[in-house]
C-alpha cells in the first residue's frame, strides 16, 4: 500500500465496481484537513455508494511494523469500549479490496497534500472520470507570507 496516486489502479477498481466518475472535495492546511465530501457515478450519472473503510494505520510492537486497521473490540451500550489492531494479513478478502480501493483513488489527495502540513490553506476538488481517461486537481491555494520586521525604540 503505497501514498503514491496510481491512475490505472484507481481506475481499475472504480471499472470493477461500474463506477465511472469520482468527485472528491478536499480542504485543509496548517496540519489539518483531508477528505470532505466523495461522490461516484456511474455511465448514466447515477449515485454509487462506496463503502466506509477503517483507517490504515502502522502498529509498532517489540521493533516490528505492521500495517492494519483499528477495529471495535467490545460494545457495551451501543459504545464502543475500546479497540483491537488486526493486520492486513488477517482481514477478510473483500475488506482488504476496498481498503485497497479506497486507497488508490483517495491517494490523489494525499499523495499531494499528505497530513496537509505546512503554511498553506487550499480547498478544492480531484475528479477521476475513466470514460474520460482523467484524473486532475482543481484547488485554490493560499499561502502565508512572512516579513521581516525591525524596529528601534
């Protein structure tokens, strides 16, 4: 699982599941921001669901790094009491997928902006459409500017 935005997996995954286009509306800066709003058709313009994933997140036990996700461990009154790692080695096949899905095609937000750290602020919108062979950012990027300042009293 790679940060790294791979065109032709995002867009085989989104064939797999007849999705045709993704709008993904991002926002954030200073530390601070990620994924507002996904949105995927089909063809026709109808609305897809895709699913909600956990989190991959890197678990480091006795000088190993393992990659997986959080997940519920116990619910006591419809809360979540606390959580377990599960590697990816141990998810079910069709969960992974969808990590993996959602990865490739959220990665052309990430693979750019990362944790979105930095002095910056930018807001915009990544489409990926397969009918039409694109994969593109708009955004609006504001930077802070910083200026030297003396003054003698």
């Amino acid at each position: 699982m790679s940060d790294t935005f791979d065109k032709k997996a995002a867009f085989d995954g989104m064939t797999k599941r007849g999705i045709n286009r993704i709008e993904i509306h991002f926002s954030g800066g200073n530390d601070e921001g990620g994924i507002d709003q996904i949105q995927a058709t089909d063809l026709e313009g109808n609305e897809i669901v895709i699913p909600d994933t956990p989190w991959v997140s890197s678990c480091y036990e006795n000088q190993t790094v393992t990659k997986g996700v959080w997940l519920p461990n116990q619910a006591v009154d419809a809360e979540f009491q606390n959580q377990k790692f599960v590697p990816l080695s141990d998810l079910d096949e069709e969960v992974l997928d969808n990590i993996n899905f959602r990865s490739s095609f959220e990665n052309i937000i990430y693979g750019k902006y990362y944790t979105f750290a930095g002095d910056y602020y930018v807001e915009g919108t990544a489409i990926l459409d397969v009918s039409e062979n694109l994969a593109k950012i708009t955004a609006q990027e504001s930077h802070q500017e910083y200026h030297d300042v003396e003054e003698s009293f």
